[in-house]
C-alpha cells in the first residue's frame, strides 16, 4: 500500500521542462521531500529514528539552497556591475590614461610614463629590454625622491617596433618603483570569461584595476609638438 502511493505520488509530481517540480517547488528540493516522507514512513515503529535527524536534513536543504540562490545572485550582480562599468569608462574612449605596466609597445612613436622615487638618487634610469635580451638604457640623470616623467624616444635609441619590458634602475639599494605608461583609451569590451578589458595605445589590453590615471584628451598642437 505504501509502494503504490509513493509512486502515485511521484508520477503527480513530475519535473516540468524548466526544472521546477508542479507543486511549485524545484526539482532537488521535491526529490529531497519525497525521499524524506519515505524514510519516515519506512522507519521501524519500534525504533523510530531522532527527529532532530530529520530536522538536521532539512536544515541541509535549507542551507544548500540558500548558497545556490546566494551565487547566482552574485553572478547576475557581477555582471550587471561589469556591463555599468562599460558604459561609465565608455565616455573615456579617446583620453589619455596612466597604466600600471612592465611591458610596452614600441610603434615608432615617443612613449611617456611616470615613477615615484622613495628616495633620492643619483643614477635614475628607465630600461627597455626587448625580445633579443638586449637593453636600452635612457639616463635621466640625479633625481630626488618624488614622481619623475620620462619620455622614451624610439628613434634616439634606434629601437625597432616591437614589445619590450620597461623598469626603473634607481642604482643600488633603491627598490625599483612602478611605471605608470601613458597611452590613449581606443576601445573597451566585456572579456568572455567576465570583467572589463581596455584597450590603450602603446600597452595593449588591459584591466580597469591597471589604469592609474586619466588625463583627458589631446589637444592638436600637444599631439604634434
């Protein structure tokens, strides 16, 4: 008697095509019901099980329920977040930013960037290095501590277009400090595996958390001079 209900029971409450069980509630937590009504139906009158067994698996269910709902929440958010991020850099699209980076891409036009010295020192430098291991050095002479600007001109040094690794060489026992490279905002998309990808001149693809800076857009006569 107890089998046929069960089964009568069971063919009641099917799972429909969206997961979602007819009595309204979803396919695991439906399973999870009919499964714990037959484990007390079934239990031994003799030895009936703790009820406070059958009230920790509810609370199971109650807690695994809650993460999923938690995670899918916080996944719709992240995207929600990426997309109004999106649009609010959009309107940067064409500026001038500052980018945290070890790497550079010579296209044959001045590169300009930023460090900040912790202390003062008579041997600062910005070094290049490129594919072939060889190192371009260009000597900016004595600097105090603070921020110092520094333009690499490609064609003063001789250096072929291509990609290169940059680093500051503040002379020793001075650790060396980050660049921040200067480049135009071109583009932004959304990456395939979430988050927001900028593209800027002269460094490539780069994280919103990379950019350091913004300094609007250039004039004509500062692109030229």
């Amino acid at each position: 008697m107890i089998d046929t209900t069960m089964n009568t029971t069971g063919a009641g409450t099917g799972a429909s095509g969206d997961g979602v069980a007819q009595n309204g509630m979803s396919v695991p937590q439906d399973m999870f019901i009919r499964l714990l009504v037959a484990q007390v139906r079934n239990q031994d009158p003799l030895e009936p099980k703790d009820p406070s067994e059958f009230v920790s698996q509810l609370a199971t269910l109650s807690q695994t329920e809650a993460l999923q709902t938690l995670v899918s929440q916080n996944n719709g958010t992240a995207a929600m977040l990426d997309s109004m991020q999106v649009l609010s850099l959009g309107g940067q699209v064409g500026n001038t930013v500052a980018v945290r980076t070890s790497q550079v891409s010579i296209e044959g036009k001045p590169v300009s960037g930023s460090f900040v010295l912790d202390a003062s020192t008579q041997t600062a430098a910005v070094v290049l290095t490129g594919a072939d291991g060889n190192k371009h050095r260009v000597e900016l002479g004595p600097r105090s501590a603070g921020p110092v600007d520094f333009t690499v001109d490609p064609a003063a040094l001789g250096l072929p277009d291509g990609k290169y690794t940059i680093a500051v060489d503040a002379g020793e026992g001075i650790t060396p400090p980050g660049i921040d490279v200067r480049g135009v905002l071109t583009g932004i998309r959304l990456s395939p595996t979430g988050g927001v990808q900028m593209k800027v001149t002269g460094i490539g693809e780069v994280t919103p958390a990379d950019v350091t800076g913004f300094f609007g857009r250039e004039t004509a006569s500062s692109s030229n001079g």
